[in-house]
C-alpha cells in the first residue's frame, strides 16, 4: 500500500497519524483478543471449555451465602452476616437483643 504523503493536504495528515497510533495502541489488545477466541475454539472443538485449563471460573464464581439471620418482625427478611447489617439488625441489635436471638 503506497500513499504520496507529498500530495496530501495537512488535515488528511493529521487524520491519518491519529488513524495510525490509534491502530498501534490497540494492536496488542486486538492481538490477545484473537488469540483468545482461537484458544476457545480450538479447547471447544475438543469438548472443553478454556476456564477447564485455567481455572477462572472456579475463582470467580462464588456461591451465595444462606442466610443465617431474620427478621423477628418479618421471618422472610434474612441477612447472611456478611456486608453491611440491614437496618432491622441494627434496630434490634440498639433494642437490646443479640444476634444469638436473630438466627434462624
């Protein structure tokens, strides 16, 4: 492909250097994105899945937590105990019960 840079206006210049460093700070990104989808395709055509072989989705896939508190006042709202304490923990909790008395 030959382009007569001498014959292009500065604007098209311009555009064509951003065109170009553009393409060369993508290039490696695009470069692992088809050798990614040529991994997967190739583990799938041998009945796998590319996770199998690199463990990732045992690491991100995290079962949800039984609850293992609820609500005195409504037996349906429960907390697992982890993250932030619902309001009705820290009511109850203020009111003088414990968290022994709100487990299920």
């Amino acid at each position: 492909m030959d382009i007569n840079l001498d014959a292009l206006p500065l604007a098209e210049l311009k555009a064509l250097r951003n065109r170009v460093e553009r393409a060369i700070a993508t290039f490696e990104d695009r470069k692992k994105k088809e050798a990614l989808a040529e991994l997967e395709e190739t583990a799938r055509k041998m009945g796998y899945a590319l996770a199998d072989f690199t463990g990732e989705s045992s690491a991100k896939k995290r079962k949800p937590a039984a609850p293992k508190y609820a609500n005195p006042a409504d037996a349906a709202v429960t907390w697992t105990g982890r993250g932030r304490k619902p309001r009705w923990v820290t009511a109850a909790l203020a009111s003088g019960k414990s968290l022994k008395d709100l487990e299920i």
